[in-house]
C-alpha cells in the first residue's frame, strides 16, 4: 500500500470511529431534545430549571401569545393568573440575573415563532447597567449562545453534549418511573422557576441587608455601577430599539417592587438618584413610542415595607406578582414622565425618612 | 493547560501535524520546545520563566562537569546545580512549611518567632521538571549520560509537554536520544498511542472526577459521617487517585508516542500487589526508581549493612512522601509506607520474585495441577493482595486528609456504626454522597469495567488480541470505547491531583 493511501485510511478510519462513537449519544439527545431545543421532546414536556438553557426551547415550541420577560423579578409569576387577568395566553420566560441582551435574544425567538400580541417586560436598573452587548456569566458557566442564534449549523454544540445526554438519560427515567427522582425537574409549567416553596421572612431580608451593608455580601455581585451615559446608551439599542422593532406588540414596560431596604442600600451607597435618574430616561424615552405603557410599583410601599413577603432584598413572593398582575390589567399605577419623577421624588424621601432611619438601626443593631 | 480540555484536542493534532511538516530534525525539536513552553506557560506565563531557570542550571552544570576532568570541580559543578534546582523547590514549595515549623518548634522552647509567610502559587509540575533535570546532571556526573550541547534539545528534555506537568519522570538516557530519531509517522504507533490516551481519558473523566465528588463529599464534611461511608470513601480515593494519577500518566505516554517517543511506563496495576514492597514497584515508577537511583543507592543503599538498609529505605520513603506536599499528612503518608517496607523486609515478604525464566516455568508447572489446586492457590494469592490493599487505603487517609487531626479524627471512626448500617436506605436516597444515585452506580460499574479490563490485561495482551480482530469489528471496540469517554465523562471537568505536586 502506498504511502498516501495508508495515511487516508488511517485518517477515514479514525473519522468513522468518531462518528459512529458520537452517534448513540447524539441519537439519545435528539430522541428525549432535554431542553426542548429541537422540539421533538415527546408530550408531556418535562422542564428543567435551568433557565438559560430551558427557555430558548420553550420560547420557540410553546404555544402562547403574550410573553411575560424579565430576570428573577418575574419568576413568580403565575402564568394561568396572567392569562385569565389579561385574557391572553401568557407564559413567562425569566433569566435569571439576565442582562436586557439575554431578554432581547429571549423576545426575538418568541417573535420569530409567534404573533405576539403583548410583552410584559420586568426592567430595572441592573439589567441596562451594562456596555451594549454584555452577558451576565451565571456562576462562570458560558452563555449558550447556539441555543440563541437560530442557525441551525451551530445545534450540533446542543446535540454532541454529553451534558444533554445526562439530562435526557434522567428524563427519560423520569418518564419511565412517573417519579420525580432529583426533585428538581418539573412538568408542570406553572411551577416551573417558581419558589413558592421557599421561606419569606423579615429574618431573612433583615439579615441580607446586613450582610451586604456590612460587606460580608457584594452589592456588586447585583449591579455593575457603570456611568450613566453607558446605561443610557444600552437603554437606547436595546431596550428602544427592540420595542421600535416589533411595532405591532403591544409593550407593557414595569418596576418591580424591591424592598424598601434595597433602596436605602442604594442611598447609602450614594448611588440611590443615579439608579432614578436611568431609570427615568427609560420612561422618558419609552412614553414616546405608541405601543408602549409603563407601570411603577417601587412606590408600593405597603409592599416595600412588608418585610415578611421577602426573601432577601430585592426578591419578594408572589402576592407581588399577583398584585401586578392585577395593577396592570387594571391599568392601575400607570406612569409617565411627569408622575415618575413625583414618584421618584416620593421615594427618595420616604427612603431618607425618620422611619426608615430608625428601622435600619433597629436591624444594624 | 489540561489534557481533559477542548483546548489541547486542537492542540494535540496541530503540534502533531506541524512536527510530521517539518523535515529538518533541528526544526522539529525547536517546534516542540515552543509548544511544550505554550502549552506550560497558560497555566501562568511566569511558570515558564522558572522552568527556563531550571533548564539554564542544569545545562550549564553539566557542560561544566563534562569539560573538566577536577573531581572537585565535577562536584563543585553539580552542588551548583543541586542547589539551583532543589532551591527552587524549596523555595517556591516548602518555604512556609518550613518557617511555620521552625516558629512552631521555636515556641515549644517559648522562644517568639514571627514566620515569614511568603504570598506564593506553587508553579504546577515543578517537583517533576526540577527531578527531572537534576537527575540528568547527575547523570553526567555519574558519566551515564554524555552532557547535551545543544541547549534547545536540553530545553526540550526538560519541558517535554505530554510529560512536563505530572511525569513520568523521565531519565536523560531514556528520552534525550530520542529527539535526535528522524521519526516518520507510524499509523500503527499512532494507533497505539490514540488508544492509550482513550483508556488514560475513560480513568481520568468518566472514573476519578465522578469518585472526586464523593470523596470531597466525605473528606470535605469528614465530621458528618463515620463508619461504612469513611470506608466508601477512603476506596473511592484510591480509585479516584490511580484512575487521575495513571489516566494521566496513559494520555501523556499516548500524546508522546504519536510523535514516535516512547516514555517509561508509571503503573503496573498496583492494586494487584501481594505487598506494600511489590505495590511500590508498580505505583508511580518513575518517582521510586528516581529515589532508589538518586537517593537510595548515594544514601548507601543495601551496601553498608542490614540496619543501614532498613534505615534508607525508611528515610527514601519518608523523603518521597514529603516531595509530595508541604505537608505533615505526606509525611507521615510516606513514613507509614517506609515502615510497612522495613518490616516486610524484616519478614522476607515481597521479594522479586524472581527471573522471568523461572516465573514461566513455575506457571506451565501451575497449569499442570488439578483445577481445584489452581483455584485454591488463586484464592490463597488474593488474601495477600486483599491486606495490601486495606493498608494502602489505610495510608491514603493520610495523604487524601487536610491535616494530620482529620486523619486521627476519622481512623478510630472507620468501625463505628457498621452494625446499624442500612444499605437498603443508603442506596435508595437521590443523592448518593454529593453524586445523585445514576451517577454513583455509573461510578461504581465505570470502576468494576476498569477492573475487568485489568483482569484481562493479566491473561492477555488487548493490543494483541485487538490486533487479531477483523478491521471493522476493531473499528466498532474503539468507537464503543469513545462512545463512553464522551458520553459518560462527569460533566464537571477537574484538574489532575498530581498537578498539585
């Protein structure tokens, strides 16, 4: 044998053992699709909690027509409250600690599949505090980007995973025994991402602001503190531009409730108005568009000051969410430029109040 | 950068490809030097700026030594040379160990000594790039090894990528003369070698990083558990240890051998060993026969006496037990390891057990015998391979634990609650020790195949027999084999143990 012709069938020889050693797995990850990526995971779909790898999926194969978006602020909603609310069928596809691109990539998909007819989008300082572009790298593990994209070139990195094969390995025992064995995947949407099952109390906010005031948290791991001309920028490309994009849905813009101890961190952090005043550029530029209503619930104070319905300083449970809910189906607490800078106003001095002053000295203790 | 990364399966194939590209011998090896220096400078670039030093010390020494014919000179040449390197390593490894002592000793005479603690990352693979050049010099000093004059070819010794981080150790003799082979690439030495690396993988990502979950669950919260689970544990170790220690040792000897290198063989199935003597000679041996040849036999060897032997050898292990960490758990590790030597010397167990004549006849006379005599012999042989084993792992708690009070904290704890143990309930929670319970039995059936395959190894030669196989019934074994090492790797890649030595 020549030379040239070993070589070649040394290097055919070697592609047909990767192949055929890639195909079982590919063929498992492809049959059970873990993350409903491909779509061809048999009914009832079965979820895991790994939002940056489970929405994508569901953005595309759900059915529905209104989306409800956000970080963690909008994980307890509840989807069939919202669509009985707002007589739509509503799903929510939360990214945790997500920046706004993370959000947009979310809402693209949806469009791309679906006539939406509204988005409910959580937005708050945090998720613009970004350089445009940035994504939020969830405890050091890279952003699956392939599952974004749409091209369909890249879905080989989604089916030669061995970490999808452990995933679909599970689901499928999971469909076999009817079982629920790592109490952690779900199949029923509406308790998917959702943490009823935790303990809010005032112990609990009490001790995080504590430990973040003390420095034993952060308050960095939760905002970036970039200049505002940055934030405005980001606001800008993808917050405007994205709502200038889809026209016809109708987009409802709202700031969720975190506590009122969140505020006070923020003004003794001298970071308090900076946080407001982005904030109020988004309204400001937002109220100019047709298609958009805002909604401010940071001066429920009944809710900021109820320190028993949270769970640590910004994340509160879900008589929050259904009070939202309510509030915007209602068209309560709609804001505009004027209102929110009187709000915004309200806040600050609620937050330097006497009573605050004294209830944060009563926690330092 | 790791062997288990994506990174250096791009890297691997391009620096094999580059090395075949390239006709000048000259080239190649200048190629390689870059690579092996790439590849050790992305865990830090400044690592290879001690490694450079290292390689500077030794060459020059042995140039020195090598150009006078002064015995003094030659001597003076090489204490420069055991100075510059052993002073790195003492430096960059067992400077605060060594204060910390000093000031512990110092107060026991209540005398008050703040130590010098030193903000210092131990460089990854220093106590085998440093072994291994001063082993050369010593070499040249000993006149084994004729001094190596051009520098890029020394530099190449000493920084060998597939070797440079965690061994083997390799001798001068062995390697130096094979960057002066004009090799041509070897289809059935790249298959070897491609198959080496396959099982160095399977033992390192499907095997030790899954048994590294309950292991650190264990030996993380030691104060949470006793009993049967210190002993799943502490087993779990010495899989975990040999699958990482040994997986790298394979992919290293694989990823040599498709540029044509041979590099020494580190394990023999040391699980298999009759005793702690025999277990050392199979485990890890490039770093043994590096302390018999440059520590043992200087020290005197079994040349000055019996009582002198027994005290050599308890010190060599005691020694090696310290190279692998500035600690007092190594220590000890390797003082207990010496002293199960010395009174297996005492008692005359594991000796050599002789050449390989005399082996090959007393098995065709072993096949003679009636089954049930055969059976009883293989049955008498686990017995002693069984001890050995339960001491190792006894061993191992020393070397897994943090400090010297966890390992006396869990030892008296092993017995403890073996009586009212539930296995039932045990194995039939989700979380099985930190791994959920797919996982822990993936764990364990990944441990009993690596077990099967040793067995077979013991009957047969799986080159050989793969070999004899027609073309696609091989095709399929090895696509099998590369079907579990990717599908069944623990998701979380880990860096190797030894990396830390």
């Amino acid at each position: 044998m020549s030379r040239t012709k070993e070589l070649a069938l040394f290097f055919v020889k070697g592609l047909f053992v990767l192949i055929l050693a890639l195909l079982p797995g590919a063929f498992v990850v492809c049959k059970m699709d873990p993350y409903l990526f491909l779509g061809t995971q048999p009914k009832p779909y079965i979820y895991i909690p790994n939002e940056r790898f489970q929405i994508p999926g569901m953005a595309r194969h759900e059915e529905y027509d209104t989306v409800i978006l956000g970080t963690s602020m909008i994980e307890n909603f509840s989807e069939k409250y919202a669509s009985e609310k707002l007589n739509a069928s509503a799903i929510k596809l939360p990214i945790n600690a997500s920046y706004i691109t993370e959000q947009k990539l979310v809402l693209d998909i949806a469009q791309k599949y679906h006539d939406i007819k509204t988005v409910l989008w959580a937005v708050d300082y945090r998720t613009v505090d970004i350089e445009h572009g940035d994504i939020y790298s969830m405890n050091n593990v890279v952003f699956p980007q392939y599952m974004y994209d749409e091209e369909w070139v890249n879905d080989w990195k989604y089916i030669v995973n061995h970490n999808n094969f452990y995933w679909a390995l599970k689901q499928y025992r999971m469909r076999r025994t009817g079982i629920d064995p790592f109490d952690y995947m779900v199949t029923d949407r509406e308790v998917l991402n959702t943490w009823n099952w935790k303990t809010f109390s005032r112990e609990l906010i009490t001790q995080d602001y504590k430990d973040l005031y003390e420095g034993r948290k952060s308050v960095y791991d939760k905002i970036n503190n970039l200049p505002a001309e940055v934030a405005k920028k980001t606001i800008d490309l993808d917050l405007i531009g994205t709502i200038k994009k889809y026209p016809d849905t109708d987009f409802v813009l709202f700031f969720a409730p975190k506590s009122i101890l969140w505020f006070k961190l923020l003004d003794q952090m001298g970071i308090l108005e900076k946080k407001l005043d982005v904030l109020t550029y988004i309204v400001d530029e937002a109220s100019k568009l047709p298609n958009v209503e805002i909604y401010n619930f940071q001066n429920e104070f009944e809710f900021t000051e109820n320190l028993n319905i949270y769970l640590d300083i910004t994340h509160y449970n879900n008589t929050a969410n259904k009070y939202m809910i309510d509030a915007i189906s209602g068209k309560w607490l709609k804001t505009d430029p004027e209102s929110f800078r009187k709000d915004n106003a309200e806040l600050i001095a609620r937050v330097r109040s006497e009573e605050i002053d004294n209830l944060v000295q009563e926690i330092l203790k | 950068m790791l062997f288990n990364s994506l990174e250096y399966l791009v890297f691997l194939p391009l620096v094999t490809l580059a090395y075949y590209l390239l006709q000048s011998l000259r080239a190649r090896n200048f190629m390689l030097l870059l690579a092996s220096y790439y590849f050790y400078m992305q865990y830090k670039p400044e690592y290879g700026l001690l490694m450079l030093f290292a390689t500077f010390v030794c060459y020059i020494s042995a140039l020195g030594i090598s150009k006078t014919q002064s015995k003094a000179i030659k001597k003076l040449w090489l204490t420069f040379s055991v100075l510059g390197t052993m002073g790195l390593l003492f430096f960059y490894k067992y400077f605060n160990f060594f204060n910390r002592n000093v000031a512990g000793l110092l107060s026991f005479f209540n005398v008050s000594w703040q130590p010098l603690s030193l903000d210092i990352l131990l460089p990854v693979g220093i106590s085998f790039f440093t072994f291994q050049s001063l082993s050369y010099t010593i070499d040249v000093y000993r006149g084994d090894m004729v001094a190596e004059k051009d520098f890029f070819t020394f530099a190449l010794f000493v920084s060998f990528f597939p070797q440079l981080v965690a061994g083997p150790i390799e001798r001068s003799t062995n390697l130096l003369p094979q960057f002066y082979q004009h090799n041509r690439f070897d289809t059935s030495k790249a298959v070897s070698g491609l198959r080496l690396m396959l099982f160095g993988f399977f033992k390192k990502v499907v095997i030790a990083d899954r048994l590294a979950v309950i292991v650190d669950t264990v030996y993380n919260n030691y104060k949470s558990y006793n009993g049967v689970v210190y002993i799943i544990a502490t087993v779990a170790f010495a899989f975990q240890i040999f699958c990482d220690f040994s997986g790298y040792s394979d992919i290293a000897r694989g990823s040599a051998r498709l540029f044509g290198f041979e590099l020494m063989s580190n394990f023999e199935r040391p699980y298999y060993s009759k005793s702690v003597t025999e277990f050392w000679r199979r485990w890890h041996i490039s770093l043994s026969s590096w302390f018999r040849d440059y520590l043992y036999i200087p020290l005197g060897g079994s040349r000055k006496g019996y009582v002198r032997t027994l005290i050599n050898l308890f010190v060599v292990f005691t020694v090696s037990g310290l190279w692998h960490g500035a600690n007092w758990t190594f220590v000890v590790w390797g003082a207990l390891n010496g002293a199960a030597i010395v009174i297996e010397k005492i008692l005359g167990i594991g000796k050599r057990a002789g050449k390989q004549e005399y082996m090959r006849e007393q098995a065709i006379k072993r096949r003679q015998k009636p089954w049930f005599v055969r059976a009883a012999v293989t049955i008498a042989g686990i017995i002693p391979m069984l001890i050995t084993f339960v001491f190792i792992c006894f061993t191992w708690v020393f070397f897994r634990a943090q400090s010297i009070d966890q390992a006396l904290y869990m030892l008296p704890r092993f017995l403890e609650g073996l009586d009212t143990f539930d296995l039932q309930k045990f194995i039939g929670t989700r979380m099985i020790l930190g791994l959920d319970s797919w996982e822990f039995f993936t764990a364990i059936g990944s441990v009993v195949l690596l077990e099967l395959m040793h067995l077979f190894q013991s009957v047969a030669s799986p080159a050989k027999v793969l070999n004899r196989m027609p073309a696609m019934a091989r095709l399929i074994v090895y696509s099998i084999c590369l079907s579990l090492v990717i599908w069944l790797a623990w998701t979380e890649s880990q860096t190797f143990i030894y990396f830390a030595f």
